[in-house]
C-alpha cells in the first residue's frame, strides 16, 4: 500500500473535521436551497477525507451543483465508519463497511430532500459482489479466499432495511478444476437466472493458472443452482476485483463483459489481449461471432474498467502505457476516457479529460447520455462532465478529499 504524505494542509482539514463531526449541519440545520434543484433532486457523494490510509474517513454530503467552485467536507456530512462502498437501491443509499462483518446503515430522502438516515439496520459479510434487482432489493454476495468452499448471497430488501434470505454456493464447483476457486466480481439478476463472471485465484495472493480465459457462472433464481459456467478463451478473465462493472446489459437484453487482462488491475498475466465479449439476450453462451478487441483497435493499449452508457455505447477507462510490470499491480494508474461504440468496434478517446487513476467501480452518475466522475491524479479530484456522444469532457467542482467512494443522483 502506497504511503501517503499528510501536508500541512491536510492535518488541519482533518482537525477541523473531527471538531466538527459532533456538529455537523444536519436536519432543519440545513438550508435546502443550497443542496436542492428546482426538481426536488440532488447530489449526494460519498467522500474519504483527506489522512492516512489508516485514519482517513468517509462522510456522505449534499450539493446541487457539481461543476462549479468547491465541495467541502468542512462544516457538513454523515461521518461513516470505516473503509465503505455504496450502493443506491430505489431511493435508498446503503453504506457498505468493508470489515469482515459490517453492520450496515440506510439514507433517504426526507420531505424537504434533505438526506435522512432510515430506521433499522442489518448485518451482513463484506460484499465482493453487488447490485440492485429491482427498485427495492439488491443482491450482494460475500467471497471467501482463505480456503473456505463456501460464499454468501444475501438478497436484501433496501426499503425496509433487512435481509430477506441468504444462500450458499461452493466456490470450488463454479472454477470446476479441482485446484482453483472462483472469485466472483459482479452479479446481475437477468430474467430467471444470476449471471455471475469471477476470476480464478490459488489463494489471497490473486495468483493463477487460469488466468487465460473469460468465465461467467449462470444461477437459477431465487434457489441459486449453479446450471452451467460458460468459458470464452479469446481473451482472459472477465472484470477485476470487487469492480460490480463486469456485465453490461443493453436496452435489448444483450450482455456485455470487459476483459483488462493488465496487472495494473490486478489481474494475474495472461497472454491473451484485452477484449469484450457479448452473450446475445436469453442465450447462456459466449457469442462466438462477436469479439472487440481493445488492444487491436488502440493500437496495444488495455482497458482497466467500463460502464454502459445507453444506445450502444460505453464510457471505459484504457491505460495510456503498454507494458505492464510487477510494480503497476492494483495502481490502475494513467487511465484515459474513453467512449466505446459496441456495435461497432470503436474507441473515441474522450477530449478535455486528463490521464488519472482508473478505477469506475466507485458508482457515477450516467444519465441521459451525461455522465458525471470523479477524475483523480496528482492535481487532486475533480468531477467532470462527459457529452457521450459526442465524446466532449468539461472540468466540474474541485473535491476537498483524497477521492469520491461514489456519487449519486438521488430523488424523493
């Protein structure tokens, strides 16, 4: 894990934090004129304050403009306990500890738009895996690597804060080659079945031997009987760690997978060139007559991450460096925009966006062909706005905090 140098700065921000967690605004405290659109819609970011790996921490804040000035933890913000993802399920916000075993806490929005904290909680395993399968519940599933056979699916019901079951499946049965487990990094709920791609791992290193093909376990749904795995060979393992990015799902049913096949998104190394790979809608194998293949079409250059746009096309970060060494593991570092045409095969680097560290499994904002990010590098984090179609960015507000775990557009 990389050290971090705390300027000056930034011990004062977080001394000013801590005095004011106690008083933060919150309720009728809060102006909603100043976090609120005319729309009764707003912003709502998940930021890690400025620290140390080790003493940094998340607060949940409000804005209603993300392209202008600063955001600011001073004086405002949910603190959040611990390392956190989040996941928006209808038209709440859970935010996810990643402990071992995490109690997990619910927001809302109340009459005045203003964020709420729900009543109840629930408890649960870490999430590897998770998304929401309708606008009240979600799946997350918890993936051991020390050797235990078993992971954990939990359903979860957002809007009343519990878990409504949990199931079990073995994860040496899904790799199926007596030697490796599978690591699961996404799941999704399509029709009746549970499309769930994973890596390969010995171990908790992340080292492999079957690091040279693309595998998609399929489930039944709701009793989560493994029916079949479906393999591809033309590129390698699908997603990377805990990305939840995986599988895209188009308007028409079809299903799109990313495959970075880089060490720079801890992906064990393969020979096999970083592609996308399409499962046609009802169809539960590869489609053998597609195959995009990034690296031919940028010229040797991998793709780190991708999120599903609309219309055929997907906003990705690809690395701007061809060779990969030992040292790049987990950076995701030097990333450019990009957006991908599936249909046909075509990457447009997106202009006015500036190289950063890749990583868009952190959840953003895509909407109506608008998308909003967090771009981060060595000038600091900024939220960009991004045209898809016409592949144009546009420097946003300045994020006081070392990044954004996740932003969301969130309504009443």
């Amino acid at each position: 894990m990389n050290k971090i140098n705390i300027s000056l700065s930034a011990v004062l921000l977080s001394a000013v934090l801590m005095i004011s967690s106690s008083c933060q605004k919150k309720g009728n405290d809060l102006n909603p004129d100043d976090l609120v659109n005319d729309d009764k819609s707003t912003y709502v970011l998940a930021v890690t304050a400025d620290g140390s790996s080790s003493e940094a921490t998340d607060y949940i804040i409000q804005t209603k403009d993300l392209m202008n000035g600063t955001i600011s933890l001073v004086g405002q913000g949910t603190e959040q306990k611990s390392y956190r993802m989040y996941e928006l399920v209808g038209k709440t916000l859970l935010s996810i500890t990643y402990q071992g075993t995490n109690v997990v806490p619910g927001y809302t929005l109340n009459s005045n738009s203003l964020l709420t904290k729900k009543n109840g909680e629930f408890s649960i395993l870490r999430l590897h895996a998770r998304n929401p399968i309708n606008e009240n519940s979600m799946l997350g599933m918890y993936v051991p690597r020390d050797g235990s056979a078993e992971a954990t699916i939990y359903e979860i019901n957002a809007s009343e804060m519990k878990v409504s079951r949990e199931a079990k499946i073995n994860v040496f049965n899904a790799a199926g080659n007596g030697k490796e487990q599978a690591y699961f990094n996404d799941l999704q709920l399509i029709g009746n079945k549970v499309y769930a791609p994973f890596f390969q791992i010995k171990n908790s290193s992340f080292e492999s031997d079957y690091a040279d093909s693309a595998y998609v376990a399929i489930y039944s749904y709701p009793d989560f009987k493994l029916e079949k795995v479906i393999k591809d060979s033309r590129t390698g393992t699908v997603g990377a760690y805990a990305t939840n990015d995986a599988l895209s799902i188009t308007e028409n049913g079809d299903i799109y997978t990313y495959s970075p096949t880089a060490i720079a998104s801890g992906i064990a190394p393969t020979s096999k060139p970083s592609g996308i790979l399409r499962i046609k809608s009802g169809a539960t194998e590869f489609d053998k007559d597609y195959f995009f293949n990034i690296e031919e079409v940028t010229g040797g250059y991998k793709i780190a991450c991708m999120r599903y746009a609309g219309n055929g096309k997907a906003l990705a970060q690809i690395y701007s460096f061809k060779d990969h060494v030992a040292a790049d593991k987990w950076t995701a570092r030097d990333t450019r925009l990009a957006v991908l045409d599936l249909n046909a095969k075509t990457v447009t680097y997106v202009d006015g966006v500036p190289l950063h560290t890749g990583g868009m499994k952190y959840k953003s904002i895509i909407d109506n062909g608008i998308a909003y990010l967090q771009v981060k590098n060595a000038d600091g984090v900024y939220i960009y706005k991004v045209d898809i179609a016409t592949a144009k960015g546009t420097k946003g507000a300045q994020v006081q905090g070392k990044a954004v775990m996740g932003f969301f557009k969130m309504t009443q």
